[in-house]
C-alpha cells in the first residue's frame, strides 16, 4: 500500500513539474517573440499545457485521497480545454481585423494582409453625421 501512494505522489509531482516547465517556456515566449501574431502562442500553450498538467496533478492527488475524481476538477479541465482555445483564435482573427503589424520574417500571407484600396481606413468618407 506504501508503494501505491510513493508511486502516485511521483505521478504527481511528474504532473506538477512538467505544468511548471510548460509555463516557464510559454511565459518566456510571451516575453521573446516579437509581434502580437506570435506572442499570441505562448499564453495559449500555458493555458492548455501549464495548467492542464496542474489540474491531472489535483484530480490524481484529490482522487487518491476522496476515492475518486472530483466533478468540479473534471468540469474545470472541459472548459479549460474548450474556451482556451476559441479566444486565442478569437484574440487572432480581431488583431487581423484591426491589420495589426507583424514581424516581416512570420511566413505567409493572409488575405486579411493584402492591402485592399476600395475599403482602406484612411480613404473612407467622412459623412456629416450628427450626434444627438
């Protein structure tokens, strides 16, 4: 029975360790890269890696402990795993909207880079509409 709980406290702190790694690497990517486009990865990894692990970690102690795995901690890890990443595309698609910068070695060219004359910003008309 001791060797049970000394090989799932390992499992634990294997769970822990790799959630700390994997939010030591995604912070210092938020901190590295150079524009918002890749910037955006590092939190994302963190959210869905980092703390993904530290969740594994608490559903295994909490299920060792209370004989199994507690709802709320199954719940958090589901809506963990849906909502991260929807706003990272979300945060995406709006910084592609707003034709944010992006660093000139990043590969590819989205539509949404290509200039387009007929519906440039600074070439809109300016209407005399009046504010209440």
């Amino acid at each position: 029975m001791i060797a049970l709980y000394t090989l799932m406290e390992g499992v634990i702190a294997f769970f822990l360790i790799a959630g700390s790694i994997f939010a030591l690497i995604g912070s210092l990517g938020l901190t590295r890269m150079k524009d918002f486009y890749m910037r955006l990865h590092g939190p994302s990894k963190i959210s869905t890696l980092g703390v993904g692990c530290v969740l594994l970690a608490s559903i295994t102690y909490f299920s060792l402990l209370d004989g199994g795995p507690s709802l709320r901690e199954l719940l958090i890890t589901i809506f963990l795993f849906i909502t991260a990443p929807v706003s990272a595309h979300m945060l995406s698609k709006s910084a592609l909207h707003q034709k944010l910068a992006r660093d000139p070695r990043t590969r590819g060219d989205p539509e949404e880079f290509q200039e387009d004359h007929e519906h440039s910003v600074e070439e809109a008309p300016q209407g005399d509409s009046k504010l209440p």
